[in-house]
C-alpha cells in the first residue's frame, strides 16, 4: 500500500490546491463545531478556546473565487464523489465554496450540459416525470404502474 506522499505525489498541482482548501474547509468547520461544544457543553476543565478571527469566522460559511475555480472544483468534487450520478451542489461545499457561487456555477454547467442536475429535477436530462426514478426504470414499467405513480406523486 502506497503512502499518503506517494499517494499526493500522483496529483497535479491544480488537484493538490483543491485537496488543500477542502482539508482547510474541514479544519475550519472542527474548530468551529469544537468551540460550540465547549461553549455549550462547558466542564470543570474546559480546554482553551479557539481564538477565530472575523476573517476566520467568514470562511466557515464558505469563500467565492474566481468561475474558472469553480469550475474546476466541480469537476474535481464530481469526480471524487462516492455517487457521481446524484452530485449536486452541495457536493462542492466540503471543498470550501460558498452556497451562492456552488449554484451559480452548478447550474450554469449543467446548462452547458457538462453536469447534469439530480434526478428528481425536471431540469435533468434523466428526469423521468417520476420522482426518484430514472428514466430507464420508467420506460421498463407498465403504462399502468407509470400512471400510478404519477398520481401517487400528485395527491403528495
């Protein structure tokens, strides 16, 4: 089994900034989710608070960068996700984008046809009018399962 060094070796440096900021991301979001526990939860020796910074605090909820990063970091969070078929937006938070720019760029690569949105958008290119279920799945149902489950979706 390779090393992690043998392991980062293999990444470009593009790959190793994004890895970088997402490391950075979950550091962020630790200490943070830390200090409220010992806030809330304080006991007879609580260890020293974390000292954040405004800035420090502004960067839990994300950072904007310029589209061409964004870019990037979409196509590298898709590529490392556990279900590349259901990536989504949300998926690039952990690599330290914020909502807005995450969704912006998402959509606007979905539009280009590079991604594709989740499939119980009507937006995505395997919606199947059906909530949950693919278009292939649709297609092998009976007319009379299809209509039912449309009614079952509408009376929701």
């Amino acid at each position: 089994m390779a090393s992690e060094w043998e392991e980062l070796e293999k990444l470009t440096k593009e790959e190793l900034i994004i890895e970088l900021v997402k490391e950075r991301t979950a550091h962020r979001d630790f200490l943070y989710a830390f200090q409220m526990l010992t806030y809330e939860h304080p006991i007879d020796r609580v260890p020293p608070y974390i000292v954040e910074t405004e800035e420090d605090d502004a960067l839990h909820e994300g950072q904007r960068t310029t589209d061409e990063w964004a870019r990037r970091i979409a196509l590298y969070a898709k590529s490392k996700s556990e279900d590349p078929e259901e990536y989504g937006y949300t998926d690039m938070f952990d690599y330290g984008i914020n909502h807005d720019q995450a969704d912006e760029v998402f959509d606007k690569m979905a539009e280009e046809g590079i991604l594709d949105w989740d499939t119980a958008d009507p937006r995505s290119r395997r919606f199947s009018g059906i909530i949950g279920r693919y278009a292939d799945e649709v297609a092998e149902m009976s007319p009379e399962e299809r209509e039912r489950l449309r009614k079952e979706q509408g009376e929701l």
